[in-house]
C-alpha cells in the first residue's frame, strides 16, 4: 500500500501537512441551476450605494423597493400582545388567518373565496417559488417585470417564455400577445405572470384589457399567477382583480408586506380557484417538508391586518394620497425634461426611459441600461435600477425607480391634516421628501449634461 502523505516525513512536517489538508477548501460542488448565480440587481446596487456613503457621498437610494410606511399601530398592537405564541401552526396556515384572508378578498375585490382556498407562507415569494416547484409547465413572464420569477424558474429548471409588452400599451399585456404565444404550442401547459399594479412600472389594466386577457386564459388554459401584492395600494382605491373574469384559472397572490409596510415580517399568501385544490395541496405537502409553518406570532398579528377596520381604511387612504402626490410631482418633473414615464397608477415604482437621449448618452459611452444606471450612481448619486434587470433587453435606455426614500411615518402626519380635495403642490412634496426631490433635480440636471456633452 502507498504511504498516505500523512505517514511520511519528520512529525513536524506530518503534523503541517494533517494541519493543511484539514483546512484545504473542498470541492466546489454547486447544482448546475445555481452555479454562477449573484444576489440580484438590487442588493448589487444597494451595495454599492453603500460604499459610496461610507466614502461621504450623498447617495440618495431609489432602488430597493420596500415601503417607507410604517406598520399600522394595531396591527403592531397585536404582534405585541401574541409575542407568546410559539407552537407550530398548521402548514396551510391559522384558521382564524386564512378565514380573515378570504374575508378581505370577498370584501375587497368581491372574489368568492374561502378559507380552504387560502395558503399562507412565509412571503409570497416563498408560495411563488413553491408553485413553480409542484407545477409541471412553462412559466410566461411580460417584461418589465419584476426580479424574481424568472431566477426562481432558473433555480428549479422550468422553462421560461417571455413576453415583451410595448411603451404603447403602457408595458402591459396585451390579449393579442397571449394569443400569439399559445398559438405557438397549443395546449401546453403553461403558468403565466401578470403583476398590477406593477412592479417596475406602477401600470394597472383597463377592465377591457383584463375581460380580454381572462377570454385569452380561458381559451387556451392556462394558469393565471396574479400578483397584486400592491392591490391595496391602487392610487384611487379602484384595484380590479382578474379572478372576477376568470375564477376558475386565477391565483391570487398577495401579502402583507407592501400595503401594510410589512416585507420584514415575511408572510403572504395565495388564494386559489375551489378547482385547484390539487395545486394548494402539492404546495402544501412541499411547504410542510421545508418550511413547516408560517412564525406563529406574525400569523396572529396578520389576522388584525385583514380584518381592517377604520384605522387601516385611513392608513391606506393616507398612504396612496402621498405616493400618488410624489408620483404626479417626480412624473411632471421629469417629463418636462424629456425622460419619458408612463404616470403611474398604484404602488411606488415608475418606470423612465431615457430614449429621448439616446445620441447624446452614446456620446458619452452609454449605450445600455446597466452603462445608464452606473453613471447616474457615480455622477448625480442617484440609485436607480437598470430595466435589462426586469427582463428589458440591455441596450433599451430604461431604468426602474423606486420613490420610496422618505421618512414615511412623517409623510402620514403631515397629509393627515390637508383636506382630501387639496391640491399638493411641489412645496409639500420637497417638504415631506426633501432628499428624493433634490435627487430628481439631480436626474434632470444630470440628463441636461448628457444633452449637451460640453458642459
Ligand atoms: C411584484 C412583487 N411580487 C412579490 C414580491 C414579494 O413579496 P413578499 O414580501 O410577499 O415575498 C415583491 C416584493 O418586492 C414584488 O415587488
């Protein structure tokens, strides 16, 4: 037998080499789905905007999307009182919750749920990755798009099939392009995304526009994933969910981490067609492997949420007046300076396009998305995200931005006094937000320079 490199040489040597060999790095033995994976787009850049902090500059982060509200007090209130609850919860999620759930999509979008139609999880992000885990198809995603469903369709090897939405039609879906994409493989089957209001443009659909993506679903049979996570913050209260005209192929996705400015929390749910009840159980046989259970001291707190009352009915109303104002306000802004954005309908996202400058921003070097965004961050310290992240392709001169960094405990107080019907002006916007509307200044003034590459 040959000596093992241990047993040969003087002991101190064996004991160097037994000493390295322990700390050797092994193998790197990754799932092919993940290998070459990196955190997304949006930690990169909050990353960066980090360091260039810690450096002295002032960076303003419009990046991350999380919400600048608070909690609301009683919803707090109850996490407070049931900090106690430590048992395991069912896997499907408490009784009481899934009950107030279903509730709150009866009262809210009219949609006949159940409690048995309801799975809760820890985000919705979790329940998204699950579905495509246990359903066997292809997933269709219309960009832009938001970050994570196609990496999660990476990670588990589903095939995805993307659906490029025009400026024209306002980055939605259209019912003819869902028809087109069916026509190429009939019968396949298929889980198709759509998100309104939207993540990474703020857009919602016409009622028109959703009977005629309900008609196209139907038609061909496909699964409808709708993810209003941000239904609730629709800027005049109006959300319409797709299930209305398509009840039996429609899961709702949802949570309580946008209107409720809960994303730490972590839980959020699915409400799923009576007909599907073989999807939520695959889910729930997955969850209970993995997961096990939803924090049982967050369920408890959520059932206060969804059952709403008038504390949250103002909360919200506040919370929408002050995103629709700074969205009319950052829109105008920058419109008149020739970035064009669609005026948003709900949640705190617009979508720019900087196509207006493309000769100018080439003159400079920057001929993609991500060229874009890196100068923005290095040269006026705005953080912004390049559209090629939600699925646009690399040269288009878009970027998505969040308009989220205010102190929004504030931003409630101080439009809680202002009557419902009173114009806001760009006073109160730069006095709520004076660091984001400095940072829109600093957009245009910076796109100013690209126009004349000179100054
Ligand atoms: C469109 C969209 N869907 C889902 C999620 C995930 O939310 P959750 O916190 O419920 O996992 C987000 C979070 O940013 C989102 O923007």
């Amino acid at each position: 037998m040959d000596p093992t490199p241990e047993s040969v040489g003087t002991g101190h040597e064996r004991r160097r080499r037994a000493y390295s060999a322990r700390n050797r790095a092994l193998d790197v033995h990754l799932n092919l789905n993940v290998r070459g994976r990196l955190p997304s787009a949006t930690v990169a850049i909050n990353e960066r905007s980090d360091e260039l902090r810690r450096q002295g500059r002032t960076i303003c982060k419009l990046g991350l999307g999380q919400s600048p509200f608070p909690v609301p007090q009683s919803v707090v209130r109850s996490l407070q009182e049931n900090a106690f609850q430590k048992d395991y919860l069912p896997v499907k999620g408490l009784p009481a919750l899934r009950e107030a759930i279903a509730d709150y999509h009866r009262r809210k979008e009219d949609v006949p749920a159940t409690a048995a139609d309801v799975l809760v999880g820890p985000g919705s992000k979790e329940l998204m990755f699950l579905i495509q885990l246990v359903y066997y198809g292809d997933l269709v995603i219309p960009t832009p798009t938001w970050v994570s469903y196609a990496p999660q369709a990476g990670i588990i090897g589903r095939q995805v099939q993307w659906i490029q939405t025009r400026s024209v039609d306002r980055w939605q879906l259209m019912p003819d392009q869902l028809q087109a994409l069916c026509d190429m493989d009939p019968g396949r089957p298929r889980i198709v995304i759509l998100n309104y209001p939207n993540n990474p443009t703020g857009g919602t659909y016409k009622l028109e526009e959703l009977k005629g993506l309900a008609r196209v679903a139907r038609e061909n049979k496909v699964v409808l994933l709708s993810d209003e996570i941000y239904s609730d913050l629709h800027y005049k209260g109006q959300h319409v969910s797709i299930s209305r005209f398509y009840p039996e192929g429609t899961i709702i996705s949802s949570g309580l981490s946008k209107w409720c400015g809960a994303g730490g929390w972590r839980i959020g749910h699915f409400v799923f067609p009576t007909g599907m009840r073989w999807l939520l159980d695959a889910m729930a046989a997955v969850a209970s492997e993995t997961y096990t259970a939803t924090s049982a001291p967050i369920q408890h707190a959520a059932v206060r949420a969804f059952q709403g009352g008038p504390d949250i009915e103002r909360y919200l109303k506040h919370s929408r007046r002050v995103l629709s104002t700074l969205a009319r306000w950052i829109v105008n802004h920058l419109s008149n300076a020739g970035i064009r954005v669609e005026p948003p309908r709900g949640a705190f996202y617009l979508f720019l396009d900087f196509e207006n400058y493309r000769d100018e921003l080439a003159a400079r070097n920057i001929t993609t998305s991500v060229a874009l965004c890196e100068h923005l961050l290095e040269e006026a310290g705005v953080a912004i995200l390049p559209g090629s992240a939600f699925g646009r392709p690399e040269s288009e001169l878009t970027a998505r931005m969040a308009f989220v960094d205010f102190d929004g405990e504030k931003a409630l107080d101080a439009i809680e006094p202002v009557a419902s019907d009173a114009k806001l002006n760009g006073a109160f916007v730069r006095s709520i937000a004076p660091e984001m509307s400095a940072a829109i200044d600093r957009i245009v003034e910076w796109t100013g320079a690209a126009a004349n590459p000179r100054s």
